[in-house]
C-alpha cells in the first residue's frame, strides 16, 4: 500500500505527460486563447484588461517565488525591481527610438532584455550586501531598499524619471509595437443573433497584450520549473532548511543567494516593462509598498515554491479585487452610484477574508509544493493522510521529532 502511494506520488512530480494531463493542459490553452475573445465580443472590455494586469502579477509572483518559495529569502522590496524594470525600458526604449525611428515596431522586443538585465543588475547590487543577513533584519533591508528606488524615482533621479509627473513626457510617445496596427484595422467579425446585441468582436491593444502577458507567463512556467528541477535549485532547496548544514554539503551559499536575487528579479524587470508599455504610461506611485505586500501574500496563499500556487494566488490578490471593482463600475450589475464607489473602495474586504481563511485553515497554502512537504514530513510517507496530518500538527505543536 505504501509502496503505491510513493510510486503515484513519484509519477506525478516527474511531470509525466499523461493523456489526462494533455487534455487538461489542451483545455487550459483554449480557454486561454478563447477568454479575450468572448469577453470583447459580449462588450466586456474590462475582462480582458484585468486578465492582463493578472497576468503581469502571475509574472511578479512566479519572480518572486523564486527567491521566497526556493531560497528562502524573504523579499519585502521585490516591486522595486518592477519599478527598474518599467523605467528603464521607457527611458532606453524612448532614446532608441528617437534615434533609430525605423525601430519603432520592434521597440518593446529590443527592450525585454535591456530590462532583464538593468533588473537583475539590481538584484545583484541589492543581494551582495545583505549576504549575511537572514530572516527579519533581510526582510527589513529589503522593504528599505524598494522604498529607496521609489523615493529616487519620485524624486526625478538625474532628470530622468520626471518625478511624480511619470513617463513618457510630454510630447513623447511609446510606439505601438509589432502588429498591432495591422491587427487594430483588420482583425475584427461579428456574429449577430448572439445575445442582446450580437457578438461583435474587433482586435484591440487590449487583447494584443493580453496575448503577450501569456507567453510571457508560459515563458517564465517553463524557466522556473528548470531552475527548480536544476543544481542550482537542489542548492536552493538546502539553504533553505539549514544554510550551515548546505555549506557544509559544499554549496556556495553566496553565489546561491545572488543568483536567486538576480534571476528572481529578471522576471520583474520584464513584468515592469510590460506593464509600462501596456499602460503607455508610468509613474511612482505603481510601485509602493502595498504592491510588494500583494505580491509576498499571492506566493504565500498559493504555497510557497509552488509554480502553480503563485499562479492561483495571484488570480486570487490581484483578480477578485478587480473583477469586482470592474462588475460593479461595468453596469453589468445595477448598482447606484454610491454602491459602485463602495464596492470599489472595499473589493480588497475579499482579498482580506481569503488571507483570514488561509491561514487558519491552510497555512502552508493552497497548492504547496510537493517537495516542501515530503521535507516538512520525511517520515509520514507510509502513512495515511490523516495519520499525516495529526503527526504533522503533533510535531509542529510540541517541537518533537516524530516516532
């Protein structure tokens, strides 16, 4: 019986690519694909921008996931890298721009890299003097260094940033990237007879970047999962428990941190030019405190080092606020204007009472990671799962090994 269970869980942490799971995955990818189209169609305009500002935090929170759930390195300042990733990609991609105009189109394609590595030069510099620190004091360096970059880019760093005002300037533009245009005046069809007013869809920038934050998020599931499934995250894996007992092992704990800080935030810097592009416009105040706090909380609700996990607690912090907020401003729901600004100013009341819940019920989150908890539990293998689970609470109330 033990033996089976451990060969079912073996085959499903190899990633086995069973036919349930190809229909699954098929499913995911149409929905996906068919998602921004129903909700154009229908005059949902909202869904769709929403989906894209869900899937830049998916983006932030598998980044951030990184450096939480595999190093155990608590990151309270992750959206500065966010913040380095949107303007620096504004200010390099504008003086490109200005000086080769022939590369309009391709202008944001040329950025992704610039923005990756400003990003993940900042995680370098950030990760290198706080090698030593551990717990609190890295979690409160951390919050003092994104409210550094803040304060440097409100402040109109150099004469770069334009303070509070934001870019681009005035009389400066972000270029439409490849394809659209073509798409905007060409992609479109109707289909009448489908609900009240028919089904009329036209391609808007709304769904260009919708589809772009997708294979962003593909993108970044699949470098994750290789990292996680490398040396480079066995490594991980050990500093996270006992960083003395991986040293001891022969990990370099140093280059191990770096690398966790500097590739964790690649993914920001790109979810920061996205964002940045997809807005057409950016300024301080998109990256406080309560940004980073959102992003921590998606990683921890959907299980720290969980791929999946990031990717549900993300739809849950940053989707239902919005969907709400966009419902009730939508006139979907007939609401007055007094109940719409309500509803708006307390949607986060939900993401709220989820954090509640989790943590009293579930606090090693929604979907945690298979390998957290075989090393949360080593001995309860051969167990059932409620037997699992009293031991796993025994020990974790008394602080005794188990039997």
């Amino acid at each position: 019986m033990g033996g089976t269970k451990m060969d079912v869980n073996t085959a499903v942490s190899s990633g086995k690519m069973t036919p349930m799971r190809i229909a699954l995955y098929t499913l995911m990818g149409v929905a996906l694909v068919a998602m921004p189209i129903f909700f154009e169609g229908f005059g949902m305009l909202f869904m769709t921008r929403i989906l894209a500002l869900v899937g830049l935090y998916v983006m932030l929170a598998l980044g951030l996931n990184i450096v939480v759930g595999y190093a155990g390195l608590l990151d309270l300042g992750y959206i500065a890298f966010y913040a380095i990733g949107a303007y620096a990609g504004v200010i390099v991609g504008s003086a490109v721009f200005k000086s080769m105009p022939g590369l309009g189109p391709w202008t944001y394609f040329l950025m992704i890299p610039v923005a990756a590595a400003f990003a993940a030069l900042t995680g370098l510099a950030l990760g290198t003097p706080v090698l030593r620190l551990r717990g609190d004091y890295l979690a409160i360096v951390t919050l003092g260094f994104g409210e550094i970059v803040r304060i440097i880019i409100n402040n109109n760093a150099f004469n770069i940033t334009n303070g509070a005002a934001g870019l681009p300037r005035a009389g400066v533009f972000l270029p439409k990237p490849l394809g659209l245009e073509w798409l905007q005046n060409n992609a479109f069809f109707a289909i009448p007879g489908m609900g009240a007013n028919g089904f009329n869809f036209s391609f808007s920038s709304n769904v260009y970047w919708y589809y772009i934050i997708v294979l962003l998020c593909v993108l970044t599931i699949f470098v994750v999962q290789r990292l996680d499934d490398s040396r480079l995250g066995r490594s991980w894996a050990a500093m996270r428990e006992d960083e003395v007992a991986a040293s001891s092992m022969g990990v370099n704990i140093m280059q191990a941190k770096l690398w966790a800080f500097s590739l964790g935030a690649v993914w920001g810097g790109i979810a920061g030019l996205t964002f940045a592009n997809f807005q057409q416009f950016v300024s301080p105040e998109s990256f406080t405190f309560m940004e980073s706090v959102f992003v921590v909380c998606a990683v921890v609700i959907g299980g720290m080092g969980s791929i999946p996990g990031a990717i549900i607690g993300a739809l849950l912090i940053q989707g239902t606020p919005e969907i709400i907020r966009g419902f009730a401003a939508s006139g979907i729901i007939p609401l007055k204007g007094e109940q719409v600004s309500a509803i708006s100013n307390y949607r986060n009341l939900v993401f709220g009472l989820v954090m509640v819940m989790m943590m009293a019920w579930r606090p090693q989150g929604i979907l945690p990671s298979k390998r957290r908890a075989s090393e949360l539990r080593p001995d309860t293998d051969e167990m059932g799962d409620e037997e699992s689970e009293t031991l796993y609470d025994a020990q974790h109330d008394t602080g005794q090994p188990g039997e």
